[in-house]
C-alpha cells in the first residue's frame, strides 16, 4: 500500500470557476496528490463536453504541480478503488450546499466504509461563485472574468463560435 495521500475532488465542473480552483488550490497543500475528476454527467446536460471540462481544467490548473485531471463514468467509489484514494474532497458555499453534500457522502460511505469525505469551505470572496451562474451569463455575453481564469475564459469564447 502506497504512503501517497490522495484525494479525489470529483463534480462535472461545467465550466471550471474561480470558485472550484480556490478548492484546489487549498486541497493541493492538504495532499501529496489530488485528483480532479470530471463526471461526464451527461443526465445533468452540461453546457460543455466531457473533452471541453478536461481541457479547461488542464489549462486552469498547469501550475499545480500534484494535481492530475481525469474523466469519469461511473460510481464514485469505484473510481476511488482504482485511484487508491479514500478521501473525497467537496466544496461547501452555503448551509444549502450541506444538505445535499451530506447525503452524498454518507451514501458514498455506505458504499465503501474507508472512504472519507472532507468538506472545504471556499475563500470568502468567491463564496457566490458557481458554474450555474457563470451558465446563466454566458448565454447574454455577461461579463465573467471575475469568475474565470483568462485561459479558461478564452477557451469558452473559442467554444462558442
């Protein structure tokens, strides 16, 4: 068994936000390696594809150095199994995001008894920040690079043609 701490930081990320990267970031000094994994959530219909939520990832998160992005299809904890990861990462904005948050994690553990979710509050100013309300802008050509890295904004504009 490897000494590696490893966590997983799964969501479909659609698009990736300023929000999700504060996440991040502050899960990346807690772990040797965090894995970021993309749910293709096609159930969810997500503004943009599997292949797309990877790329942006990727250009968002190249400095950081013990952090791998993945794409996903199936249960959580099967994905954690073949990573050699018991801890799950989740981001909480609100008391609204608890409910729900918990429910998954318990499911989750229910499922595979070692598997640990560890919730992350996101810095202060980007406690509004969502992917659905970067979704509901976009489509008006609001202004949201507030809430998005340059690259990952250049990569939607180019999307959208």
């Amino acid at each position: 068994m490897s000494n590696v701490r490893r966590a997983i930081y799964p969501g479909t990320f659609d698009p990736v936000t300023v929000g999700h990267l504060d996440i991040m970031k502050r899960a990346c000094s807690l772990f040797d390696e965090v894995v970021v994994a993309v749910a293709v959530s096609a159930s969810k219909n997500p503004m943009f594809t599997a292949e797309q939520r990877i790329a942006m990832l990727e250009a968002a998160t190249k400095e950081l150095t013990n952090l791998k992005v993945v794409g996903f299809d199936n249960l959580l904890v099967d994905l954690s199994d073949s990573l050699n990861a018991n801890v799950i990462i989740r981001g909480l904005r609100a008391v609204s995001d608890f409910e729900y948050e918990i429910q998954m994690g318990y499911a989750n553990s229910s499922l595979k008894k070692e598997l640990e979710t560890i919730f992350l509050m996101p810095s202060l100013e980007y406690s509004y920040v969502s992917s659905s309300v970067v979704r509901s802008i976009l489509p008006f050509d609001g202004k949201v690079d507030h809430l998005l890295t340059p690259a990952v904004l250049k990569m939607i504009k180019e999307y959208k043609k």
